[in-house]
C-alpha cells in the first residue's frame, strides 16, 4: 500500500560517545523537503558536501555501514537509518559533527525517541515504493540473503542465527505490516563474541563499547537481555537500516542466514539499482520535461543540445535526463566512423547540460545565466554507441547564490560509463 513521505516538524539534537572510534559526538537532525531523502552533512568539516543515505555512497567498512561523498565519510548511520525505516521518516538532513555516530545504548531506541520529540508530519509527495517480482540470492561462505517477492504487504524479515552455546537460536520474523518496530527490533542492543573483542580493539574498533551497549556472546558470563532473542533482533535492525538504503519502501521476503553487514549492502546496492531500472521504464511523470521545455530553460540548440527529455526533476537536489543516442548524430561523421562511439567529452557536455537545465530552474527569475566553470574526478567506464539510451543522473552537492557543484553520472542500461564532479558559476545574462 502506497503512503505519504514524512519528514519533522522541528529540528533535534543528540550527542554521546561512537561505539568504535569513542569520540565525542553531537548530531543534529533537521526536517527537509519531499524528495529529499535522508542526507547526512559532516558539521565539523569546512564546506562539507551532502552525503545522500544511498547503496551507491556505500564505502567499505568493518562491522559497520558507512557513507563517503568526495573526502567526506559518515559511519554507524545504520541505527539511525534503521529508526528512520521503522517509523517512515523519509527526508532529514542529519549534521554530524564527527566521523561516526553516538553509539547510545547500542540500539535504535535512542534515535526512535529522538525522530519522536521532533514530531513526525506527512508531507504531500508520494513514497517511491520498489516491489520485488523475482528472487535473487546472495551468499558468503555459509551466510545467506535471499529477496523473494512478497507474501503479504510490506517487507517481511525471516532471520536464522548462528551463536555460541547458550545463546538462543531460535529464528525471529519481523514483519513490517504487522508488528511493532519500536518495540521487537529498536531496542536490541549490539554484540560481540568474546573470542572477537581483542581483535577488534587491534584493528581500532570498540573503544566506544561497554556493558551498557555492547552484549558479550559466550563469555563466562551470559550478558542479561533485554528482550526474547535479543542479539537476532539486533541482526534485523541492522538489516533494516542497512536496506533503507535503497531510498523506497520495499515490498518483499527476506530470508537471512547467519547475514551481516556485508550481504545486507551487497543487497541494498542490488535492489537500488532495481528500483533504477523501473524509473527508466517509467513514463515521463508530472515532473518530467518534453523537449520543448528544456530549450526553453536552456540556450543550447542543434547540433548542440544533447538531451531529449529530462524524467525527473526533484527540487533543485537531483534531476534524470535522457540521450537517445542514434547514427544520425553529426559527431559520429568524424569520430572513428567506421565504429561509431559517442565522444566522451559529449558526454559529459550532456551532463553539464542536465546541470544547467537543474541549476537554471531555481534562475529562471534571476536574470543569470549558469556556466561551468571546472570539471573534476572524471572517469569514463564504457563506450556509447549509437541504439544507446544515455540515461544522464545529475545530484547537487554544495550550492550558493552564484556558484553550485555537481555529481553526475552516465549509464547505458545498470552500467556507469561516465562520472565527474562539476562545479558552476551563475553569472549575470549579457
């Protein structure tokens, strides 16, 4: 069943110690527009860009979800993000002023009492919703995650443990359409096996960790739980907040097997880039853009004007434009005629131009024209022929009065052949 996007009424604050890095730390959680999605800001670094809760911003970490954008990195934002699924608040921005978010107890219960205070309110834009219709699998070692489509509404979570003697094993299912998150899955505290702990502490892990938030499996003494299975319960808040990457509410069965980290963003990244491929199918919405529109916010024109449509607009934060690629295009006349491919300089012109076509929105009433004014970390991973659709994905990270950067992206299909960071300048019209 499809429902509104949620957001704040008022900004809140939490502060407390990581769980690995044992620093000190205060977060800052504040409401955002429809279609913002959750984005985590770095308060402590000058000029920090947006780091969008998306698969695509996933960096490797141990034992832990953490997001990179550019030099700027966020972890531990799995228990916030899991809070933020179980009660469906869907557009914040999160500043943090450290690497790594308070660890609080261990659990989500801190950061569902804090989206709580702030008082949740549902905003007019539709909740993207991702239904899986075929099961995918994905296995490491003996540990597995399997997707299936849904059985009933909603997601539902089958997990199947693995512990040291006296832990109980027995499964737990959570489901999202009938039980309660806050109560079954928020309040289940981290852990670790004993024989783990002196590692981790090598490795510079745990130094936030203690008896209060951290459960010790198999040591001499069994740890009190909170609730009935409490270290499973755990497993599925993390998966939960991990799987909030995918930017949807997901309609599906998750069966777990002994899954941690590891597999449950291996499957974010899978379903994201589902959910990518049904936008493309998509027909062009009451936010997309015919041609006509797009020349008449952008100057550019034959054989210069290298988008056909733009199928998503959301706000100035992200626009989706297309490049329907053909043998017919002038540039295919002289460059390697004989095995036509799109130039990448092209390409990246038709990401400025969905740039431009984004930025000039907000100064259509301005009198400034935007212009670039660098490009930067460019990579180009595959070829563009012509029977291509380039789908052109553009994301503000930093934007002022007269100047914005931009990350953009190209793909054929699932598969990125160009990247760069773009920076503008908007500057008065002659």
């Amino acid at each position: 069943m499809s429902r509104k996007e949620r957001t704040l009424k008022r900004a809140v604050h939490l502060e407390g110690v990581s769980l690995h890095s044992g620093a000190r730390v205060e977060v800052r959680v504040e409401p955002a527009p429809a279609g913002t999605g959750i984005v985590f800001q770095r308060a402590d670094l000058l000029d920090s860009p947006d780091i969008p809760a998306l698969a695509g911003n996933l960096s490797m970490s141990q034992r832990r979800t953490v997001l990179r954008e550019g030099a700027a990195d966020v972890g531990m934002v799995e228990h916030l993000l899991s809070a933020c699924h179980g009660l469906q608040v869907d557009n914040l921005i999160v500043r943090v002023s450290g690497s790594e978010l308070p660890g609080t107890d261990g659990s989500a219960a801190p950061y569902v009492e804090l989206l709580r205070s702030g008082g949740i309110m549902e905003q007019k834009r539709g909740r993207k919703v991702l239904r899986v219709f075929n099961p995918h699998v994905l296995r490491d070692g003996e540990a597995e995650l399997v997707v299936l489509p849904p059985s009933g509404d909603g997601l539902r979570v089958r997990y199947l443990p693995e512990y040291p003697d006296g832990v109980d094993a027995k499964p737990v299912v959570f489901d999202t359409s009938l039980d309660d998150y806050a109560k079954d899955i928020a309040v289940a505290r981290t852990f670790v096996r004993a024989e783990e702990i002196e590692k981790l502490l090598e490795a510079g892990l745990g130094k936030g960790a203690n008896a209060d938030n951290t459960l010790v499996l198999g040591g001499e003494e069994a740890p009190e739980m909170r609730i009935d299975t409490e270290p499973t319960r755990h497993k599925i808040l993390d998966l939960l907040g991990d799987l909030a990457l995918v930017g949807a509410d997901l309609h599906a069965d998750i069966i777990a097997v002994k899954s941690g980290h590891g597999l449950n963003q291996g499957m974010a990244k899978y379903l994201r880039g589902l959910l990518e491929d049904f936008e493309v199918e998509e027909d062009i919405n009451e936010e997309g853009y015919g041609i006509t529109d797009v020349m008449r916010l952008l100057p550019h024109r034959y054989p210069f004007l290298l988008i056909d449509r733009v199928i998503k607009v959301e706000g100035w934060r992200r626009a989706v434009g297309l490049k329907n690629v053909t043998i017919n295009e002038p540039f295919f006349v002289g460059h390697f005629p004989e095995q036509p491919l799109m130039p990448g300089v092209l390409q990246l012109e038709a990401l400025a131009q969905l740039c431009g076509f984004l930025l000039q929105r907000k100064m259509e009433h301005t009198g400034k024209l935007v212009v670039l004014a660098s490009i930067d970390k460019v990579r180009f991973r595959g070829g563009v022929v012509p029977g291509d659709q380039l789908r052109l994905e553009v994301e503000t990270l930093r934007m002022s009065r007269n100047r914005a950067t931009m990350k953009a992206h190209g793909k054929v299909g699932r598969r990125i052949v160009s990247e760069a960071i773009l920076s503008f300048a908007m500057v008065a019209a002659s």
